[in-house]
C-alpha cells in the first residue's frame, strides 16, 4: 500500500523545498564573497582555494554519510519478527 500525500503536505512539502533551495542559493552566493585563507599551499595543494570547494565539500561530506548510513541499515535490518517470542 503506497502512501498518498493530501494536497496540504504537497503544499508544505513544495515549500519546504523551496525554502531549503532558496537558503542554499543565498549560501553559495555569501560564499563567493567571503576570502578563505588556503590552508596546504606551501604544499603545492590549492584545492581549498578554488571558488565554492568547501559548500562542494560539504556536500560531497553528507553525500557519503548518507551512503554509509544506507549501507548500515541494510547490514543491520532484522526481521519483523526478530523479537517474537515463538
């Protein structure tokens, strides 16, 4: 049995997108104009200095903790009846 949203949590669920898309455009926009301070160039590593790499990151950062967090749960899913007493 599919879930059916009612039109007042599509609503919500468009704004709240919405929201969190406009937020992240006002992020990335603020970052241009902030001056990061590169951290590895004596190195020879500019990476930290290229426009936008820490929202980049970061995201790239969540994107691999949502992988291995995915990845948990299938490790460790039990059956429904896992605690049953039969």
């Amino acid at each position: 049995m599919k879930y059916e949203m009612s039109p007042e949590e599509k609503r919500l669920a468009a704004l709240a997108w919405a929201a969190g898309l406009l937020l992240l455009g006002i992020v990335i926009l603020v970052d241009l104009g902030v001056h990061h301070h590169p951290h590895f160039e004596r190195d020879g590593l500019t990476f930290d200095t290229l426009p936008e790499f820490y929202p980049l990151f970061g995201f790239g950062a969540a994107f691999v903790f949502i992988i291995v967090a995915k990845t948990l749960a299938i490790a460790l899913k039990r059956k429904d009846t896992f605690y049953a007493d039969d």
